[in-house]
C-alpha cells in the first residue's frame, strides 16, 4: 500500500535538513494528534537554535500550505500552541505558523500578541528558512 505523502511532510523534511545546520532539530506528529484521520502526514518541527538570543529555546514550527477554512483554522492556533506544550512536557517559546495562504494584518498582530508567529504567502522550506532567519530565530 503506497503512502499517500502530503507536500507538508515532503516541505518539513527539507526544512529539518536546512535547520539542523543551525541547531538541534526533531519532526514530530503533534498537531496531527488534533486532528488524527486528516492530519497524520503533516508533521511539525521541534527547533531549539545552537547560538543567538533563542539559543537553546524550543520553537515549534507547525505547517499547513492549505486550509478549507482559514479564519476557523486561526481561532484554533491558541488550543494548538496549548496543546503542544502540554503533549510534549516543554515550554514552547515560540510557536511559528506556516501556509501559503495570506492573512490580514490585524490578525497577524493578533496572533503575535499570543505568542504565535504567522508566516504567510510561503510554499517552499527556503522560503520558511528565510523568514525565520529575517526574524533572527536562527541566531
């Protein structure tokens, strides 16, 4: 029986490849937990950087390129974050957000008051790479 690989899994395995240069970096199932029958193909990233000011922190990266419903989806990012955290027995200090749909400004303000960062308009893990690096989550 072929899996059936969701361009999530194949994008976090490109991403891990890319961030392992700069800290410790593990692909985990845990917002997948959430949603089990939907989701089990979309992984996420635990993250602690090596060096600069989140050095040796976690940041957890949760991806999905596409959503059916985007505003519904958004006001279930807190439950995710609080989720994580408790799944994994850590404290996340940053929780990153990624799809390749666009968000309103407000609303990305919104989510960055909750500790959740969005990053929007990417599909490719070079494209996440860069915007965490922009954001001197890499060091």
């Amino acid at each position: 029986m072929e899996e059936n690989r969701s361009p999530e899994l194949e994008l976090v395995t490109e991403l891990a490849s890319l961030l392992r240069k700069h800290g410790d970096v593990s692909v985990e199932y845990v917002t997948a937990e959430m949603q089990p029958f939907t989701n089990q193909f979309k992984p996420d990233i635990l993250f602690s950087p090596t060096l600069g000011g989140y050095s040796r922190q976690k940041i957890f990266i949760e991806i999905k390129l596409k959503l059916k419903n985007m505003g519904v989806f958004i006001k279930t990012l807190p439950a995710h974050k609080e989720f994580a955290e408790e799944y994994m027995e850590i404290p996340i200090t940053k929780y990153v957000f990624a799809t390749s749909i666009g968000i309103d400004e407000l609303t990305s303000k919104r989510l960055e008051n909750i500790g959740i960062t969005a990053l929007t308009g990417i599909s490719t893990a070079k494209e996440i790479f860069d915007s965490l690096e922009k954001l001197n989550f890499l060091r």
